[in-house]
C-alpha cells in the first residue's frame, strides 16, 4: 500500500478565505510513485485518470514540473478542489466545516501500488538503527540479540541481505557476483572462519597460485621459469625480513613501488608485467604505487568457494535470526545526528529516527559523497575514509561451446598494457563449478 498524504494548517486570522466560514491550506510534495499496474509516473504531459473506492477524483494534467488543470476530489464527506499548484506545494482550498481548534488534518488516499516498504512520509522510531545489512551489520544485529536489546532495525538499500556477499544464476549454476575467497585460513586470526566451512560444508577448492601459464597477445606459450624465480628470490623469499629491519630502524612509510625497487625487482617487459599484477595487484587489489610497502603480504593459504548454496549460506548462524529486523530497499539519503539522537532519510521519502545508529558502510560507499551527513564527519575521521578507498575486482564469467584452453588454474596474459584483462581463471578445475560447459572467468 501507498498513501498520498497532505497536512493541513490554520490560516492566520488576516490570511483567512472570506469565500468560506473555515478555510485551510494544504501543502502535499509530489513524489513519483508507481500505481497499480506497475506504471511509472513520468510527470510529463501525462493524463493520469484516478479512482478510489468512495472517491472519485476527475484526472490530473501533469506537465514536467507543474500541474495546471482543474482536479475535483469528491467523497460523502468533504469536497477538495485544486486549482493550480507547483511541483514543490500544492495549495488545496477544503470546503466543508471542522472544528476551530483543529490545527491539523490529513488526508489518506490509499491505493494498491507495487512499491514496497513502510510508505511514504512515514516515520519509524527505534532505539537502534543499523545502516547496511552485508556481514559487519548483520553481525552487528546478532551482537544486539544476543545482549537482549530487540529494540532495532537494519536499513538495506540491496533488495537482498549479505552486501558483497552475493550469489547469481549464470547459465545453470550459481556463481558469486562479489565475495568469492576465504583468505589467509593458515593463519590464526582466521580460527572462525575455518569453524564456519567445517560447520557448513562449504565446497570449493584450495588456490594453487603456482598453477599458471602466460600467453602473449598472439596465444603464444611465453612462461618463462627464470622470471618467475627471480620475482620469488627476490620478492617472495626476503619480503618479511625487509619489512622487519625497516621496522626496527623506525624507517617510514613508502609505497610498494618504492620497496620492490629496493630489493631488486623491476617489472619493465610483459611477462614481468603481467606477473607483478598477479602477485601483487590481484592478492591486494591495488597497484604497488597505491600499497604501502609494510603493508604487502605473502601469498596465503586462500578457499575458492563455488558451493550451490552461496557463500552467505556460511553465515546462516549469524542472519536467520535477523532477517525480521532487515529492512530491504532502504536506500540511505541522509543521515543527521545529534548527542540525543540520529535521524535517517532514505530515497524512498522514509524516516527513521532513532537514539543510536551503527554506520556499516564501505568506505567506497562513505568517500562517494552519496549520503550527506548533518553535521557533517569531522575531518579526522573524513582522513580515514579517504586513506582507505574500496578496492575494486571486476569479473566477466564467459561460456563457450567448447574448451579451447590450458587446464591449469590461471591462464596469464601478458599484454604490453599493463593490467589489461591479466588474470584468466579456469572454472573447468576440477572442484570448482558443477559440469556447465566450458566456461571462463575472466
């Protein structure tokens, strides 16, 4: 359901219309808004003929930004009348009597429309707001249950829950559109994780980052073995004792350009080229000129995950609990806060009002500038998001009618640009998807 809703105000004594005993204005904010049907409203020269049960209202001549036909609302109650009116406030004259102390009147014009959500000017209160329903919000609501604080809601704009984490039907199967690794589960940190695959049964296959071969532009063989161990002598092998003894010397900062330099390592032909991306660009999903050096790592013991169910599926523990409290296209628009509470306005003309919110946001999503903050963040933490911008992957899946490829895990492309389509993945391994055909990713 939707509803149109106007508020009405009193007139000052001197402002009163002397056509009537008792007159009131009011000023309603034209939104697009889908009618039954599923047709858009374009507000462009567009006769919209309107009918309620119990009101019948005549039509609307609706050009770009201004309506200027006559509309008539009659019901067994009251009769409206429109004149004219702008795209921004409608001026409604109402005839019909109420009582002198009535300072506000709305009026719902309920319909049947395919929009979803809590409706339009509506405001929802709540004692906690969570902006984003990817895993750090809805961890973060799981956290809020399980200290019995229930009082809460998890703002969406996806039509989904997970945020990055999402799978999609690509020619019979199921392929991850954005997550796709479980990184570093050699390490300790990762304890959680190695849990949450054992608990679910998450089927996919170790990385083999070894299992490559590089063709040049012309599909021609040019893995050259001696590149490839002048890069791990010099890179791979000294990376962490470099770092330590810079580290000891209280040495600062510098970019992973700067570092490789220093140990040795040049990238000036193809080959060289198109290896450095898939050693350091695709582990960290930035050029070396945009990582610090002390923040460049060794390859990992990393889980390609192509299980049927989703890489969400991993998380069931954390989000079936939640999912009554997740909100879906809410689309944050501005969020303004103050030492007493925080107000949400979302892009479908919703708001949330509550005492405390928890911003889950990526710091793509906060650098973008898309949603205004009132006041805005202080610089200091406007530093951080700018000193941590999103890493971007990019994934083209491809299906051919037959398998004209290497069967190793990556095929290389050594372009002479660098980072030019440079890493192809071979989704025929065994382990990966189910049998589809033979397909790419690109």
């Amino acid at each position: 359901m939707i509803s149109l809703v106007t508020k009405a105000y009193r007139l000052l004594p001197d402002m009163t219309c002397q056509c009537c005993h008792l007159c009131y204005y009011l000023c309603y904010y034209l939104c697009t808004c889908t009618i039954e049907f599923g047709v858009k409203l374009p507000f462009r020269n567009t006769l919209i003929p309107l009918k309620f049960p119990g009101i019948s209202i005549l039509a609307i001549q609706v050009n770009r930004f201004s309506v200027s036909s006559l509309v008539e609302v009659y019901s067994n109650q009251f009769s409206l009348v429109i004149s004219s009116f702008d795209s921004h406030s409608f001026i409604y004259s109402v005839y019909r009597s109420l009582q002198p102390f009535l300072l506000f009147l709305e009026l719902s014009l309920s319909f049947t429309t395919t929009s979803e959500g809590l409706g339009t000017d509506k405001k929802v209160k709540t004692k906690v707001l969570i902006l984003g329903a990817g895993l750090s919000g809805i961890t973060t609501a799981k956290t809020l249950l399980d200290n019995n604080i229930k009082d809460f809601y998890v703002l969406e704009g996806q039509d989904y829950i997970g945020g990055r984490i999402h799978a999609v039907q690509f020619e019979g199967v199921r392929v991850e559109a954005g997550a796709n690794w479980l990184h570093s589960l050699d390490n300790e940190a990762s304890e959680v994780l190695v849990k949450l695959m054992s608990d679910s049964k998450i089927s996919g296959l170790w990385s083999n980052y070894s299992d490559f071969i590089i063709r040049d532009e012309n599909g021609i063989d040019v893995t050259d073995w001696k590149v490839i161990q002048k890069f791990k002598k010099t890179v791979v092998e000294k990376l962490e004792d470099f770092q330590w003894h810079r580290k000891k010397r209280n040495m600062p900062q510098i970019p992973a350009r700067v570092g490789l330099q220093l140990m040795g390592w040049k990238s000036d032909s193809p080959i060289e080229k198109v290896l450095e991306y898939f050693k350091i660009d695709f582990t960290h999903s930035k050029n070396p000129e945009l990582i610090s050096f002390y923040n460049l790592i060794g390859e990992g013991k990393d889980f390609l995950v192509s299980d049927q169910r989703g890489l969400w599926f991993m998380y069931k523990s954390l989000y079936r609990r939640v999912k009554k409290k997740v909100l879906l296209k809410k689309t944050v628009d501005s969020i303004t806060y103050s030492g007493n509470s925080v107000v949400i306005q979302t892009k479908e003309n919703e708001t949330f009002v509550a005492d405390y919110a928890l911003c889950t946001f990526s710091t793509g999503v906060l650098a973008s500038d898309s949603i205004a903050f009132n006041p805005p963040l202080p610089q200091w933490k406007q530093e951080a998001i700018y000193k941590n911008p999103m890493s971007v992957y990019t994934k083209i899946f491809l299906k051919f009618p037959y398998k004209f490829w290497d069967d190793n895990e990556y095929i290389l492309y050594a372009s002479k640009r660098r980072g030019y389509f440079p890493v192809m993945q071979n989704m025929e391994k065994e382990g990966l998807l189910p049998i589809m055909g033979p397909t790419y990713y690109w």
